[in-house]
C-alpha cells in the first residue's frame, strides 16, 4: 500500500499521538468482563506480494499463510465481489480460529461514493455470510476526495448498516480530521451507531493518527516505509495498546502494510513477538526461519 508514501521517511515525526480524551470515555463505558480478542496479520497472501515468505513448494498461499497469522486484511474484496463458493473454500482451507476481514467492493465506496449501492451491498454481505464465524469485520475504505460535503451520505449508509454487525469505515480526506466541528460530527456518527473508527499509521498522512475510538475496537491500518524505523514505531504501538487495554479496550485488529508489501511478513512478526512479551500472550509467532528471510534494508 504506497497511500501515504513519502520519499524520505527519516524526517517524518512518527509520534504517537496522545490518545483522544473522547476515547478514553469510550473504553471506560465499554464491558470489561469480555475477553480481549487480539487479531494480527498482512493485508494479501498472494506470494507475488510476500516474496520471500513461502517455502519453496508451497502449493497452497492461503493454506500456509492461515497457520502463520490469525487473520487477513481481505484487501481482494475492494476489486471484486467474490462468489459465495469462493469463500466456502476460503472458509474450508483455514484453520478454526482464523478470521477475515474483508473490504467493501470499490463500486461502493469509489464508483457510486454509497449513492444507491443497497443491492451490492446486500450482495457483498451475502457472500461475505459464507465465512460464518470466521468473518471479522467488514471494512469501508473511502476514496480521498470523498469529504465532508458528503456528510449526509455517509450518515444513512452508516445508519443503514445492519446493526449487530461488525464495520470500520476509513475516511481520508483530510478534513475529517482537522476541522474540529466536522472532526466531532463524523467521530459522533460513528460512535451512536457503534461503528469502529479506522486508524491509519503512514507517513504522509499523519492527521489519520488521531487517536479517537468511536467503540471497543482498535482497528489500526500500518503502513511501513521499508525504512528501519518502522519497527521502532511497532514498537510504540504495543505501548500505545497495552494502555488501551488497561482503559478497557477489548478488541484490537492491527493489519501491517509496507509501501513494498514483501517485508510485512516480517514487520508483523516482530510486532507480535512485542506484543506477547508485553501483554502475556501466546500469539504464533509466524515461521522466522531465516531461510525464507530477505535482508530488508
């Protein structure tokens, strides 16, 4: 993903902004008897992408990445609404514990910009049905010109949404964020009808760092830059979310990109590795047999 890409890196301030008072709030109303659901994993499994990550012979791209990572950022979807015996066999190749996440078709988000898109919607959810237990959440990516002029829009596609379940919506324009006026409405929207707000960690774009959770979910969107730095500001966020944690956050769902996707295999079992130290967890750390490992930098 080269959204946010920027040609020097090394100058970019990659600090985490602190976390939105309004957040807080969020997580202290939420049910902390729950347990903490932690879902970790790249956005493609195509071994053109990952190069470097299969062992050689491997038959099956989807098979082996499903017993490396516990999910996929079903980024497929954004480009075509798959058949329902698509994701039967998706479904039927993965492990019990595995999870997508797909994203919603471009003809909604981009072409029609969700003016009149209630039948493929439909026809997306149905087909995406077909995971069963193994569907996370649904997610809405926005094109960057879609801005707050379309505020009406976005508010009856998000309350028409079937409730109970599961979507995070990206907007990218950057005025949802830093017009504070607009920046509340859009925040509020969100949280009313318990919708995950999407945080996106790239470099360019660092107005997406902005800390504010509209639900229990911390749905996080990582973009390295192929640059050493990027596993310091992994590093950061297992701080960032271990404090969320002990606020009462019980979901997290952190999907690792890189502007050369090859090297998210690596960036994300580094940041799981991180994780279980700091949390207790026992996360599968994905094969880090230095065999199948390039020299990133």
């Amino acid at each position: 993903m080269k959204f946010g890409k920027v040609d020097n890196p090394e100058i970019i301030d990659f600090t985490i902004p602190p976390t939105h008072s309004d957040t807080i709030r969020v997580l202290s109303e939420q049910n902390h008897n729950d347990d903490l659901s932690i879902y970790i994993g790249c956005a493609k499994w195509n071994r053109a992408d990952l190069k470097g990550f299969y062992p050689r012979g491997t038959k099956d791209e989807l098979e082996y990445y499903s017993r490396q990572f516990n999910c996929i950022e079903l980024n497929a979807t954004f480009y075509r609404n798959f058949p329902a015996e698509q994701f039967q066999k998706w479904y039927d190749k993965t492990p019990d514990n595995f999870k997508f996440f797909p994203k919603l078709g471009q003809e909604i988000s981009h072409w029609k910009r969700l003016n009149g898109v209630g039948d493929v919607v439909n026809s997306y959810i149905d087909n995406f049905s077909h995971l069963r237990e193994k569907l996370g959440t649904i997610f809405l990516q926005m094109h960057s010109n879609f801005g707050p002029k379309n505020f009406a829009v976005l508010e009856n596609f998000v309350k028409s949404w079937p409730k109970g379940l599961p979507l995070a919506v990206e907007c990218r324009h950057t005025d949802w964020f830093t017009d504070e006026e607009i920046s509340k409405a859009y925040f509020q929207l969100l949280e009313e009808n318990n919708i995950a707000n999407v945080l996106v960690d790239t470099a360019g774009r660092r107005d997406m760092m902005h800390m504010r959770l509209t639900n229990n979910e911390a749905f996080v969107r990582y973009v390295g830059a192929n640059h050493p730095t990027d596993y310091d500001r992994l590093e950061n966020w297992v701080v960032r979310l271990k404090e969320w944690k002990e606020l009462g956050l019980k979901k997290i769902h952190f999907f690792v990109h890189q502007n050369l996707e090859k090297e998210s295999p690596l960036l994300t079992a580094h940041f799981i590795k991180n994780l279980n130290e700091e949390f207790g967890t026992q996360l599968r750390i994905p094969n880090d047999d230095s065999s199948l490992q390039t020299n990133l930098f």
